[in-house]
C-alpha cells in the first residue's frame, strides 16, 4: 500500500546525525530518582515496578488493530542442542562463543518474521536502499539472517542471484527458493568467505549484537568485489516521544535506560546509531559514496498518516507477541532482574503502549549504503 509521503519530521537523508531525543551517548545519563527503601535507581530497579499498580484497561482502536493482524507462521524445530535460560531456547555455544541476547524460538522467531514485515512496509515493499543493478548480480550475502525471510524475499524477486544467509542458529525454513542457501557463521569473528566474493552485503538490526562494529565493516569490505555495495539497517533500541508523551521514569523510559546500561556492561551497545557505529566504521573501513537515511518509526498506531499509522500497528504487534523474550537477557542474565520483576514490568510496558491516546512513541532507525571503491585492489 502506498499513501502519503514521507514527512519532514520523520525523516532525514543525509551524512551528519540526526535530531532526535534519544538518550545521550557519553554513558548512563538520566535524572536519578532513587528508591527510598534501595536507594537504586528507580529507572533501573525491577522492584519499582512489581510494587507499581496498573492502570485500568481501555478498549482501544490500536489493541483492536493489533488484534486483526495476522501472525506469521511458526518455524521448523531446530536440529541443535540449544541452550535453555529463563525456560527459553537460545543460540547454541558449542561452536562458538558469540553472545546474542534474543531467543531462538517460535514465539521470537515470530517477532522476528513481524519485524521483517514492518520494515518492508517502512521502505514501501523494498528490500533494498542501495543502488543495485540487479541484472549484474551474481552473489548476495544477508549477515545475521534471523528467520530467513530477508534473504528468502531477496531471492524470490532475484532468480538469477545466489544468495547466502549467515547465522549463529540454524532456524531458517527447509522449503525455501533453489537460489538461496543458509549457513551457520559467527559474524563477530573471521568470515570464512574468500575476498571479492560478493556483489551486495546486507545486514540489518544487528543492535546489541556487535562487541567490534569496525571489524564487522572491515570482513563486508575485504568480502566484497570491487564496486559492490554494503547496506546496513539498524536502530536504536531506545524509545523516545516527539511530543513529550513517553514520561521520564515510564515503563518505555525505562526500557531505553535499561537497554542503554545493559548494552554497556555487556560490551554490545543497543544504540548503534545515535553512537555513529555505521557510518565511523564504513568510512574506517575504506567505503565510499555513503547514502545515509534517517527515521523516526512509530512503535503504535498513534499517527494519522496512513502508511505510518499501519507501520506502527505492526510494530506493536512485532514487540508485544514476545515482549518476555526482547527483555529476557538483557534485564536478567545481565542486569539481574527477577522473575516476578520482569513480569510486572512488561504489563505496564504493554498498558502503556496500548495507551494511542496519550502514548507517541518511536525509536530511531538508519540506513547507509556504501561502494567498495571500483578501483579498490583484488587482494584486500
């Protein structure tokens, strides 16, 4: 569906940073209020929010829209040992010692496929910013493929184009197209692929994922043939308001401080982009001609743009069908909140969400494109 366009507010195109109200990036810094039983910040206390009342539910369009979308379908078992935390399955570490704070299971995998949805809607049924000449394509790699369902797109709409997807979790679907193949691959260490070996590098959401993301841009570089193109498409895990509506200390306050602190103890920033991580590492790495797209994506169907208003009913959708698992890791094995904690949390996470009325939030979101230089030696 196309509609309206893009609105000033929501997007930018250029190489500088963007505007927005995401947290700063020189560290932990937010106003401090602190428990008078703990004296530990109520911004990252699981406590505050098991004693926290809920409010009263409203009927809603939004929670009936949500309703109305329909899921995905569920993912093939996986052939693996899995590890088990919390009751949920994530990437095995027998072959290697790569950390991902996402489960790999049916209910994530789900949220997963949502997300791809989302974002295609976002570039309006595009796979792709970068400028390809798609009859010249021969190889196309997809780091960090997720489910698949990116890479499987790519090469429905590309026959004549090998594409390979890496992950660290073998979960993509058996019946998949003959030009497509998927591969277990750690991208965090070094790739197994021969240099000049790819025409297109995509990757996308990698957020909190990445302990180097100079490292990652030089193997994209060294893999990719003179004159090809990288993509990468992340954003910021913080949600924020444009109008003042997500309140200091809410549960989505809350939830962008905690990310923001976790991602710092585990050496993994989930703020990639308001760190400049893309476009300091693609410049670094040697990448020319950097594209660089901004926006700032609704999480709820509060807009009245009709395009966006469904963008953001998806995105809703795509966090609320496995809140419990986007909080697990991050809130628990690394910032140690408990149970109980964890579940009274994400209900005033999703009250407040469901709140269209008086609830506006949206979260940052960047692409750059950028070329291996043409004349760029065969050996690098």
């Amino acid at each position: 569906m196309r509609a309206a366009s893009f609105t000033s507010s929501l997007i930018t195109s250029r190489t500088g940073e963007s505007r927005d109200g995401s947290p700063p990036t020189g560290g932990v810094a937010w106003s401090r209020e602190t428990s008078p039983e703990t004296g530990v910040d109520v911004g990252l206390s699981g406590q505050h929010w098991q004693r926290k009342a809920l409010p009263e539910p409203e009927e809603d369009d939004e929670l009936e829209d949500v309703r109305s979308l329909s899921s995905t379908m569920s993912l093939s078992s996986s052939i693996v040992e899995y590890r088990v935390l919390g009751g949920r399955t994530y990437h095995s570490n027998r072959s290697t010692d790569a950390e991902y704070w996402a489960p790999n299971d049916e209910n994530q995998n789900d949220a997963q496929d949502i997300i791809h949805h989302t974002l295609t809607l976002l570039l309006e049924g595009k796979l792709y910013r970068a400028p390809l000449k798609t009859k010249k394509l021969r190889r196309v790699l997809d780091v960090g493929t997720g489910t698949g369902s990116w890479a499987i797109d790519f090469a429905d709409e590309n026959p004549e184009v090998e594409v390979i997807g890496t992950d660290l979790s073998p979960i993509q679907p058996d019946w998949v197209p003959p030009n497509v193949r998927f591969e277990m691959e750690d991208m965090t260490s070094d790739w197994t692929f021969k240099p000049n070996t790819f025409d297109y590098v995509h990757m996308r959401y990698l957020f909190g994922s990445i302990p180097d993301w100079d490292f990652i841009f030089e193997q994209a570089y060294r893999a990719l043939k003179p004159g090809g193109w990288i993509e990468t498409f992340d954003a910021d895990a913080g949600l924020f308001s444009e109008d003042g509506s997500v309140a200091e200390n809410s549960a989505l306050d809350t939830w962008s401080k905690v990310f923001k602190a976790a991602g710092q103890k585990f050496g993994r920033t989930f703020y990639p982009v308001a760190e400049n991580k893309q476009v300091a590492g693609l410049e670094k790495a040697g990448f020319k001609n950097l594209d660089v797209w901004d926006c700032n994506v609704p999480i709820n169907g509060f807009m009245e743009d009709r395009r966006f208003k469904e963008i953001g009913q998806y995105g809703h959708l795509s966090i609320t069908r496995d809140l419990e698992g986007m909080v697990l890791y991050s809130f628990q094995q690394i910032m140690g909140w408990k149970d109980i904690e964890i579940k009274a949390f994400t209900a005033h996470f999703k009250a407040q969400l469901r709140d269209v009325k008086n609830c506006h939030p949206v979260f940052k979101v960047r692409i750059v494109c950028a070329q291996k230089p043409e004349d760029a030696p065969l050996g690098e």
